[in-house]
C-alpha cells in the first residue's frame, strides 16, 4: 500500500504522487474528476467547490488527496460501494456550497467517515502542502487517516519531502439501512 512507502523524508515526487491540481468550479455538487490511479492508491485532487471523489473496489487500494487547509477527506458506503472525496471547504468559517451538500447528504450513505486533515498536524502553519490519505483494512471495516505534511527544501526548492505524519483510526458513523440496495 502507498501508506507503507510514505515516511519522513521521503519526496512524494518519487512515489508518482501527483503535484495537486485545481479544478473548475463544481457548484457545490459531487463531481468524480480529474482522478489518476496511482499503484496502490487512488489519486483524488482538489476542486474548487465541489465534492471530487472516486470508487475504492480493493481494500489493498489507498485513496490520496491534497492540499487540504481545512477541507474535508470523506469517504461513504452507498449500497455495497465504497467511496473517498475531497470536499471543498473554502472557508471554514463560511460553509461553502459543497460543504453544505456534504452536510445535507452523509445522512443518507449506508456508513461515512469524515476528517480534516489540516487539523491532524501539530504545526500546520510552515506546511507547504498538506495531503491526507485514507487506507482500509479487515475487509473495509477498518480505516485509518494519515495527515501528510510537506515543506520546501531549501537546496531544491521543491515542496514535497515528508516532514511530518500524523495518524488517527477512525469510526465508521452508521445510518442504519440509509443507502442500501
């Protein structure tokens, strides 16, 4: 998994972790976009107001999203599928319009997980670029959130060796049969 190639030091660049790129703008809606398939990983970049998200069919396969400054890493069973996104959140202290669907919808997925992975970090204010990556386990009961945090080096100039890994478990939170087929 993509997860176990990720440590402190290590330049995402040689990991074929894509340098984040920004979409247009989604209007609030779930938009599946822009998505590169990395080895063992689903890649899954920003967009502007939007929801960007994709399938994840192997519990083997990670799904990787950047820059977070205080969006949302989510992911969501809806019927036996599984998915992980990125959801825009502009400003946090103002609900954008894809953070209000987020809001709006979660209550109807089988199952959701949700985190900020700008928050997870301890210093996150000489952050270059924060990713957050979702990996499962024990046939996708089990996920665990990274926070991912890169800074600049100064003799290269290039803002992605690993400086910091944050980790957290998190709880699938249940909506009964919501969702199901």
């Amino acid at each position: 998994m993509l997860i176990d190639h990720i440590a402190i030091g290590v330049n995402l660049c040689s990991l074929n972790v894509p340098d984040f790129s920004v979409g247009k703008d989604g209007e609030g809606m779930f938009t599946g976009t822009q998505i590169k398939r990395l080895a063992e990983a689903m890649y899954i970049p920003y967009q502007i107001n939007a929801i960007n998200y994709c399938e994840i069919d192997d519990v083997g396969t990670n799904a990787i999203s950047s820059p977070f400054s205080g969006c949302l890493m989510v992911a969501w069973q809806m019927g036996k599928k599984i998915y992980v996104g990125h959801v825009a959140r502009e400003n946090p202290q103002k609900p954008s319009a894809s953070y209000i669907t987020w809001e709006n919808t979660k209550g109807e997925f089988v199952r959701y997980v949700e985190f900020d992975p700008w928050r997870l970090l301890v210093n996150p204010v000489n952050t270059r670029t924060c990713f957050g990556l979702i990996a499962f386990s024990n046939a996708m009961n089990t996920v665990t959130a990274y926070s991912i945090n890169t800074e600049t080096d100064m003799k290269t100039g290039i803002g992605r060796f690993v400086n910091q890994i944050q980790r957290v478990n998190l709880q699938w939170i249940n909506n009964g049969n919501a969702g199901a087929v």
